[in-house]
DNA sequence: TGATAATAATTGCAATTGCAACTATAATTT
DNA sequence: AAATTATAGTTGCAATTGCAATTATTATCA
C-alpha cells in the first residue's frame, strides 16, 4: 500500500507512532498517552490549576470523556478537583506532588520514543517547515469553525 | 496554550482535523472515517478483496477491532466475508456494489474537509517537505520495531 | 511421521469513548 | 426582579476499543 497524499500520509504517520508510544508507555509499567497530556497541561498552568473546560480545550478531549479522564487521574491521586470559589457551577483540576512526579517519570520514556521515531528523521529545515505549516493549519481550523 | 515543539503539533493538528472531519460525516449521514478506510483499502486492492490481516494492516488497526469492523460493515451490507479457499484459516473481505456506492457517496464530502482544512493551508513547496518528511519517518517505523 | 510452534481470525470481557440528557449556577433580556 | 438563555460539569447508556484467551489450520523440525 504506497500513500500518495500528504493528508493519507498524516493520518498514517500519526497511527503507527501514536501506538508505538503507547506500547513503549506500557512496556515501561507507565500509563497513556492522555495521562501525560493532562499532567503536562497542569503543570504548565498557573498554580498547576486548570478548569475542567480549559484543560479539556488544552488536550483537545470532549468534556464528558474529560470529567472521566480526570476521575481516573483522581483515583491514582496524580490530580485533584477543587470547587471554584468565584463561579460555584466550576472545578479546578490540580495536578498534586505525585501527579508531577509521574509526569517527571513519564517524560523520559515520552521523549525516547519522540526522538527516535519522529525527530530523528527530521532534517533542521523539514522540522522548521513542518512546524510553521501545522500551526497555519491549526490555526486556520479555531477559525474556520464550519 | 502556544504549542512549541513540532510533535505537539502534529498531535493537536491530528485531533483537531480528525474531530472536525468526523463532524463533517455525521452532518452528512454518513459512517465515520474508519468505515471510509476499510472501503477505500478494499476498492483499491485486486478484486476488490484482501485477506482480514492485510486490511487490518492497511488500515492501521488491530485485528480484533478490525473483526468487529468488518462485522459493523457487512451488516450494513457494504461488504461481505469470503472463506479463502487455499487457507482454510483465512477470510477475504470483500467491497459490494453498494460498499463502492458508499464509498463514493463519502468522498466528496471528505474531500473538501481536508482540502478545507489541510491543503489549502498548505504552499506546494511544504506539502512536498511534509510529504517526503513523512515518508521518510513512516518508513523508519516500519524498520525500527523497538 | 508426529510433535511443536506459528499464524489467521474470532470471542469474552473490561476499559474507554461518544452522545444526549440532566443539574446547578450564572448571564442576559424585558 | 422575573423569566429566559447560556455555561460548567457530570451522568446514563450504548458503541467502540484494547487485551488476553480460544479455535482452527498451516508450517516447521526432530
């Protein structure tokens, strides 16, 4: 199966890398691909907190599936909710001591797994391209909401 | 949340496309991408079959979920199951008229998402980066099996 | 040949996701 | 201010996925 097109070539990249991570996750006892997502949005966020609306934004995640992502992090005590004061409909997500350290523990095993299957094969110039494109494109799609 | 590195990028880009593409299929009435995939892999292989394992290669996908796919497909009768006749272990999969009429009924509609969405954002000049980049790196993970 | 290992595909079951409905609160309108 | 509309987040339930085990058949090899 030879792909022609850039798009068949982007949903197909995408697939076989983003399942290659997960198994190198779990062959390394560590949890997914959306754990890390939401542990790094949190530890980025002012006061490690986030709204459940903006967090879902940040990882690009429904909000029902959110509310339960965040249910799982809560159980292995990585995050935990708050009730906001100010609007009293609102939850903080906190990310907590052992939610960093686990983003510290995954990020290791993350970035191996980016280097040799993604960067690696990347000349200077090709990653400068791809990164000024994709944020055209990305930007564009928040725009252009159908 | 500016995203810096080229791979978060390629990440959030993947979701975001996706979400809207599959958007766009339900407005129309129509099966999601993954139903798309299958029917395209089929119309393009000879005959019109392939065995459940290549398919599933094809598509990127494991072979029980592509089992239960292929089941979803044939009750919708675009396509059917064949007993290969060499290997009595094996199954052909097989795209019915109707499989091709669905097909065709999806594509324009895909078509103008990605080209809405991806190509129009795109100077030939990066596609062709992107597109030998890609290649370039789907190759490698084919070697590299960790 | 007979035993052992590998491959093809499916199945059972639990975990995750998607979607629509729901609860509570806040913002807007008249 | 009361009524209406919008927003935040969660919940119920069905559909989909992931993973391990299972069945059937084919390939290997001692």
């Amino acid at each position: 199966m030879t792909l022609t097109s850039t798009w068949a070539l982007f949903l197909t990249t995408h697939a076989v890398l983003v399942e290659k991570i997960e198994a190198a996750l779990k062959k390394a006892d560590l949890p997914p691909l959306t754990w890390y997502d939401v542990l790094w949005a949190l530890e980025r966020a002012p006061e490690h907190r986030l709204r459940m609306h903006e967090l879902a934004q940040g990882v690009v995640l429904s909000r029902s599936n959110l509310t339960r992502l965040v249910d799982r992090l809560e159980t292995a005590r990585l995050v935990k909710r708050i009730q906001a004061t100010d609007d009293k409909r609102g939850a903080y997500s906190v990310i907590t001591p052992a939610g960093l350290a686990m983003r510290t523990r995954m990020w290791p095993i993350y970035l191996r797994e980016i280097e040799n299957l993604f960067n690696a094969h990347l000349k200077p110039a090709e990653d400068a391209v791809m990164r000024e494109a994709l944020r055209r494109i990305l930007k564009a799609s928040r725009i252009a909401d159908d």
